[in-house]
C-alpha cells in the first residue's frame, strides 16, 4: 500500500490506493468489521469487491479468526447464487486480513441488498424469483453440511441480471466433517469462537426462529424461517412474529405464497418445509387450464343437448300438426279457433327453405339452422297466430308485427333488448336464420310470395 495515502476521511482507503496489486475504486459499504471496496486488478484490469477487515474492538482476535474463516469457505463453495470469493490475504503494512470476491452490482451498476429493494417497493414476480434464488442457494449450502444462521434483507445483493446472490457467511455454522477439515477447524469449533463455555445465538433479531430464540441449536429450518420472514417482508411490507395471520395477510396475493409461507414460517421447527414456488406456481396454471377446459366441455355439452331437444321438439310439432291435420282440425288444434276466419297451417306460413339458401345478407346457413329457427319463430308467434284466428287482431296487424320481430332478430341491438328478457326464450337460434323465417312469414300472411 502506498505509505501516507492509503486512508482518507474516517479511515476508509482512499480512491487510487494500492493494496496487494489491488487499485482501491470506491467504497462500496461499511459495517462494524469490515469494509467494502470496489477494487480493479492492475495487471487483468478486472474489477472485483475486496472485504477488508476493520474490527478494532474488544475480542478482535476471534473476530480475525471467524473473518479469515469465511473467506476460506466461500473460496471453497461455487454456485451462482452465492458470493464467491478468488484471493485472501493479509495487508502488509496495517496487518489487516482481507479477501476478494465477486462485484456484485445492480442492473444499474449500484451496490444495492434487498433492503434497498424493499424500500423501493418491488412486485410478486420479483419476490418469487428471489425466493427461488435463495431458495436455490440454501439448498446447496445445507447439501454441503453448511447453515448460513444469517439470512437477512442487508446479507442478499442484487446482481446485474436481476437475481440475487447470498453473502456474509460470517456466523455461518459447519457440519461437514471434511469441509471443516479443509478449513481447519476443530470438532468443537465452529466460524464462531465460543466465549467462556458458553454458547452464544447466532443471527439478527426479527429473522430469528422462535426456537434458536429459546436455545435450541439451529437448523436447516431456522434457515428456512429467516426466509420466510425475508420474503414476507418484500411481499407485504410488513415484519411477521409468532402473532402475525401470515395465511389471512395473503388474501389478496397469488395462492401459491399460502403454500408457501405458512410452511416457512410454521412454529414447530418439524412443520417446516421450503416447497418450490416454480413448481406450486406450474401445478397452479395446470389446475386453471384444466378447469377452464373442463368449463368449455360443459358448456359444449349442455349446447350439444339443447340443440338435440330442439331437433326432437321439431319432430314433435312435425308429427302433432300432421295428426292434427289428418283429423281436419289443422292448426285449431294449437290454437282454439274462435272466429270463421283461417289461416294456412304454420307449416306452410313458416315453411323450411331448400338447403343452400342464404340469408338476405348472403350469409350461408344450413338447414339445421333453419329448422331450429322455425321452432323459435313459433314460440314467437304462436300467440299472435292464435289472436288472428280468435279475432283479436287482423292479419294485417299480425303480419306487420311479424315483420318487426324479424327485423329485431336481424339487429344485434334488437336481439339484446328484445329476444334475451323473454321469459319462454331461453335459447336464441342463429338470429339471421329467425330473421329469415319471420320475414317470409310476414309475406305470406300479406298474401305475397317471398322472394
């Protein structure tokens, strides 16, 4: 380092010092340890993030230990969700341990954590790709033999692509016996130095499970809490405790954080589970889809039968106007003739077209159309055939009322503000076809051909 123009204001090193072939940038961050640098390799010209060691309080030596101990740890793990660290090593002239690391920086090229995030206010599919990374990230440490014991908003760094990446290792507790071989720690030791036989919890407050709070030795579950209050957080806004309704205040976000984080933040440390949001959130689509198709079926299935009722309602009529026919009563039979007067049989007022006609908009329609549309024209008329035929009404006025019912049926707006609060018309048939039907009906009660 460069004598005389290593520090600047407070202690931090100055922009420009040189550390060990390292080219201090900036300060990134500052905590009660350490300090946080961005620093440019002068021979590669890449930049990393260098954690140097600050800590100049009472017990500093366990201090120096549990730092040099996590840079050794992070060098040995490799996942992309997790911090690693390239080089460790030891100032010259302040004595100050250190070690360098990934630069982790926002989509911004800021320095920013999850706390920053959160009070930036962040939305639920950016929560859920967090929790996957974390959740990703634990599941490799705790595969490992390794408990972070530290999860917190200010320990997850946002990187450059949007997803985040776990640090500060330096409560972390390790039980793989080879791991802690490697590191060289005791059987009794852990990246924390016991103080006076006694021991000591680990964690930040508000993050802690309720049993590490009541002295039972962590776990891979108290873990799994310090997430579920992290992502509780970012989701709502709001810090949980052991009184806290987690599944009611979720009421109105994606039912997948309900299986979600009841189950992080559950009581009992044996009740606990970190279920995959991606996989719940692809059961969850798969449920939707298969509701919504097996909604169209039914709907399908219930149109399917209203059309077969109506075809046998076709047949019905067909059959009872030719009984009533061959006995001589024609369509007194359905409509109890009071008056001399007599109108063709309804067959012949409301005849079905050859196939291939058209509408008189030229569109094609085919003859199940038309015979669905001549059972709706006489639900409409039977009424008013049978006033004509009582001496209620003329034929004239029938067959200008006709006429208007066709053209209802031929404008949407018609059919909407008329057909629809029919109490008897449940089912329109295609309207053009009804339009149809009604206006060669009006013809014939005229006395004209239809055209």
């Amino acid at each position: 380092m460069e004598q005389g123009k290593e520090t600047g204001a407070g202690g931090a090193l100055k922009e420009g010092a040189l550390l060990d072939g390292w080219k201090v940038v900036k300060l990134l961050a500052k905590g009660g340890m350490a300090e946080v640098y961005e620093v440019e390799d002068v021979q590669l010209g890449v930049r990393y993030a260098l954690k140097l060691f600050t800590y100049e309080r009472g017990e500093q030596e366990a201090v120096r230990w549990r730092f040099f101990a996590e840079g050794r740890l992070l060098a040995k793990l490799r996942h992309p969700r997790l911090v690693g660290v390239y080089a460790i090593g030891e100032d010259e002239a302040s004595g100050r341990p250190y070690f360098v690391m990934d630069l982790v920086l926002d989509p911004e090229g800021r320095p920013r954590t999850l706390a920053d995030a959160g009070a930036e206010g962040v939305d639920e599919d950016q929560v859920a790709m967090w929790y996957e990374d974390l959740r990703d990230g634990l599941e490799y440490i705790h595969k490992k033999g390794i408990l972070h014991r530290d999860l917190k908003l200010q320990n997850v760094l946002v990187g450059p692509d949007g997803h985040v990446v776990l640090s500060d290792f330096g409560v972390a507790q390790i039980f793989n016996p080879k791991l802690r071989a490697d590191l060289g720690l005791s059987a009794e030791q852990t990246l924390v130095a016991a103080r006076r036989g006694q021991r000591q919890v680990m964690g930040s407050v508000g993050y802690l499970a309720p049993e590490v709070e009541m002295g039972v030795e962590a776990s891979e579950a108290s873990d799994w809490y310090a997430l579920g209050v992290l992502v509780f957080r970012l989701l709502t806004g709001v810090w949980c405790d052991a009184r806290t309704d987690v599944a009611g205040d979720l009421e109105t976000y994606n039912p997948v954080w309900t299986q979600i984080l009841p189950k992080l933040l559950h009581l009992n440390p044996a009740g606990r589970e970190c279920p995959s949001w991606r996989e719940l959130e692809k059961a969850r689509r798969e449920e939707e889809a298969f509701q919504s198709e097996k909604a169209y079926e039914d709907a399908r299935g219930k149109l399917r039968r209203a059309k077969k009722a109506k075809k046998w309602l076709i047949g019905l009529l067909a059959a009872a106007i030719a009984a009533a026919c061959a006995c001589g009563g024609g369509l007194a039979w359905f409509y109890s003739r009071a008056t001399a007067e007599r109108l063709p049989s309804f067959e012949l007022l409301c005849a079905l077209p050859m196939d291939g006609q058209s509408t008189d908009d030229g569109d094609e329609m085919s003859r199940a159309d038309f015979e669905l549309a001549q059972i709706d024209a006489w639900v409409l008329t039977h009424r008013l055939l049978a006033d004509v035929e009582s001496g209620k009404t003329t034929r004239a006025r029938a067959a200008e009322q006709v006429r208007r019912l066709s053209q209802l049926a031929s404008d949407d707006d018609g059919v909407d503000s008329y057909f629809e609060p029919q109490d008897e018309y449940e089912q329109l048939s295609e309207p053009a076809a009804l339009a149809r039907m009604l206006g060669d009906m009006a013809d014939r009660l005229e006395g004209k051909t239809p055209q």
